[in-house]
C-alpha cells in the first residue's frame, strides 16, 4: 500500500540534465511519490522554493550545475523561512557529497544524505525512508532561548540546575562502566533547558564556576547515594577548561569527594580539548595534583580542538573520549571512519580506555566494537535519564544482556 504521506509530498529535482530528472523522477514515481517537480538549475530551483502551492517537501539537488550550483542553492535555500531537508545526488566523489552535507546542516537545513549517481530506487527508498524517521521523531528543533547570566545566577540560587545521567557501557562484555553527568536547567518558563543553551554563556560571564561547584556537587551526592544502595559505579563530570587556573581546585574536589565518603577512584573529571593550555603552568599544575589525589582524567571531545597530540604527551589523562561527529554515521563516512579508527588506534597505544560518544545505531556499535574501542555512550544504550530512573534502567540492562 502506498503511503498517503508520500503521495501528499512534493519533491523538487534539481539537475541540469533533462535526461537524469526524468529518470529521476520515475524512480519517484514508482515508490509512491507522485508530485514531483523539476528545476534545471539552482535558480530556477530557488523560484520553486518560494511558493507555497504546494509547499516542497523534499529537494533532491544536483551539486555542479551552470550559474546557480547546488552550494550557492543551499546557501540562499537557508535563508528562507520555510527550509525543505535536502538530499544531494551527484557524480561528484563522496569527499565533495559529503562536505556539501555538513555545510547545509552548518546552514541549519536538514540533510538526510547524499546520494552518487545514478539514482536507484534502493539509494530513494533509503533516504525516503530517513524521512519519515525525521516525521515520526518527538525531537524537535532546537530553540534559541533569551537567557542571560543573570537568570542562571537565580536559577542557582533556587536550586532549578540537575543533572541527568547518561550512561557509558563497555563494548565486548556490555557491562555498564559508569554514567556521565550532565546539567540540566528545570526553568519555570521553557521547562527542561539542555546544556547547550546556556553553557557558552556561562563561561563567557563568568558565571562557570559557581555552575561547576553546583554540578560536582549534586554528582558527588548522588554517587553517595548510588553507593550506600549498592550501586557502586563510576561518575563522569565535565570540567570546563576556563576554570584549570585556579589552583585551589584540586584540594576542593578532594575535600568535597571525601565529605561524601566517595573514593575518588570513582570520578573521571572530563576536560574539553579545546581549551586546555589556557596557561601551560598551572593548568599542568593542577591535572597532575588532581591524578595524585586519584582522579582519572578524559580528554573529552577529541578530535575538535588544535593542539590534541601536545595534551596528550603532557597531560597524565587515562581516558581519550572520541567526539560524536566522528562515531553516528561512521560507517557510511569514510572520512569520519578514518578519524575514528586512527583515534581509537592511538588512544590504545597510549595505554588510555578509549570512549566513543553519540552512537545512535546497531551499524555505530558493530562497528565501534570491530575497531576495538572500550566503552560506548549515546542513545543507542540510553537517552540521558533523571537519577531516579538509574537503578530500574541498570536492572532492565542488566537482565538483557
């Protein structure tokens, strides 16, 4: 049966020859889309865009085209107020297909793939169906709230900072290793605000520290408190860079750690790569007083930052965390894969438990597990849970594998 949604959907194709958009669209034809419309270059495509009778649902574009090309497309394309996702069909190789990708999503369009040429009704049917995994999703887009340091000053005198925990599993045996804690501002307003939203803005005020000092806090009791229930595991707490000069830091993580009755064994502080020589001296000071005192240190992020193989030689970490934009995907990305695996290779040379963060599938985690990497974070274990939801969530795992 033909889905009702596709034959309501309008496809735009966008090529310069007449011969690929009519082969193009009966492909689309025959898996049950049947509005489909045709522009032969980027400016004519853009004229498409624009009208709202019917509104296209669906672009599948074609990159090197005469006087408009399909860059140049996507670039006016984000400026409009209604964004259709957009697939690239191309014989270009799939280096060039794959930077055109992260370019429309750095626009903020929505990429569903890209596609080499020819066209086929399994490489339509694929993306068609990333589609309606896009429709059906509660995710919806991000919003751009109006917070000011001001507002996260009162929302941590008012206790509206949590943290919710995510956990990291190990990837031959499936044993839960530990679970990363992330802040999480319950507003009155905008109800559950995610770091992303406010973290930037904290550090650029200033206002980092007391936001840090409330987030160890609230991990280290709860680790408490996981302990005196019998669930002893391992907390991950994310250190900003912007606070590695004050040297009075290490002495106060172990002072609050031991005030919990928490071995600091069980704390991995993650620092961000980016920023971790801010100043070369007492930075080095103070993670190397913090792995006396029995704190294990990840690089968090790697992979994004500039100076990665100077931190690592200078830097006593024991775990290497491998960034999300180098794991979801990486089986299809040959770029991505590379980065993965040379990574991952690295890290285990150095003798460091290597992480991966943001695995989303079955494909991410056989492959993360074929390259040999330790531990894996990301929604295909578990979505970012409330504390209370731990201990049933570890039970559920547990008895699954």
């Amino acid at each position: 049966m033909i889905d009702d949604s596709l034959q309501r959907l309008r496809v735009l194709v966008v090529d310069d020859k007449a011969f690929v958009r009519t082969m193009t669209g009966r492909i689309l034809q025959s898996v049950g889309i049947a509005n489909v419309s045709y522009a032969a270059d980027g400016r004519e495509a853009l004229e498409f865009l624009k009208r709202d009778d019917p509104r296209v649902g669906l672009v599948l574009c074609d990159l090197m085209m005469p006087d408009m090309d399909g860059v140049e497309l996507v670039r006016h394309a984000a400026e409009l107020p209604h964004k259709p996702p957009f697939i690239f069909v191309s014989g270009a190789n799939a280096a060039l297909l794959g930077t055109a990708a992260d370019m429309a999503r750095a626009r903020g369009l929505l990429v569903l793939g890209a596609i080499e040429k020819p066209v086929s009704v399994e490489s339509v049917r694929a993306m068609l169906a990333k589609l309606e995994d896009v429709r059906t999703s509660p995710k919806s887009a991000p919003r751009t709230l109006p917070l000011t340091a001001a507002d996260l000053t009162r929302a941590l005198d008012r206790d509206q900072i949590i943290l919710h925990y995510q956990p990291k599993v190990d990837l031959r045996t499936a044993r839960i290793e530990g679970f990363e804690s992330l802040a999480r501002w319950q507003h009155p307003e905008h109800g559950l605000v995610p770091p992303g939203q406010f973290i930037a803005m904290a550090e650029e005020s200033g206002t980092i520290e007391p936001l840090t000092d409330r987030v160890l806090s609230l991990a280290l009791r709860q680790c408490a408190a996981w302990n005196a229930a019998g669930l002893s595991t391992k907390i991950s707490i994310n250190i900003s860079a912007h606070l590695l000069v004050d040297l009075r830091m290490p002495d106060r993580i172990a002072r609050e750690a031991a005030q919990n009755k928490v071995d600091p064994k069980q704390i991995v502080l993650e620092i961000t790569e980016s920023g971790v020589f801010r100043d070369a001296a007492d930075t080095l000071d103070i993670l190397a007083r913090l792995h006396m005192k029995g704190f294990a240190l990840s690089i968090d992020d790697f992979g994004t930052g500039f100076s990665s193989m100077e931190q690592l030689r200078r830097v006593p970490f024991g775990e290497l965390k491998i960034d999300r934009a180098f794991v979801n995907g990486a089986a299809q990305n040959q770029k991505a894969r590379a980065i993965l695996q040379s990574s991952a290779s690295l890290g285990k040379s150095l003798g460091l438990s290597v992480v991966a963060e943001g695995a989303e599938t079955q494909e991410d985690w056989d492959l993360l597990a074929a390259l040999g990497l330790d531990l894996v974070q990301g929604y295909f274990v578990s979505k970012p849970m409330p504390a209370e939801a731990v201990p049933g969530w570890s039970k559920g795992w547990d008895d699954a594998h």
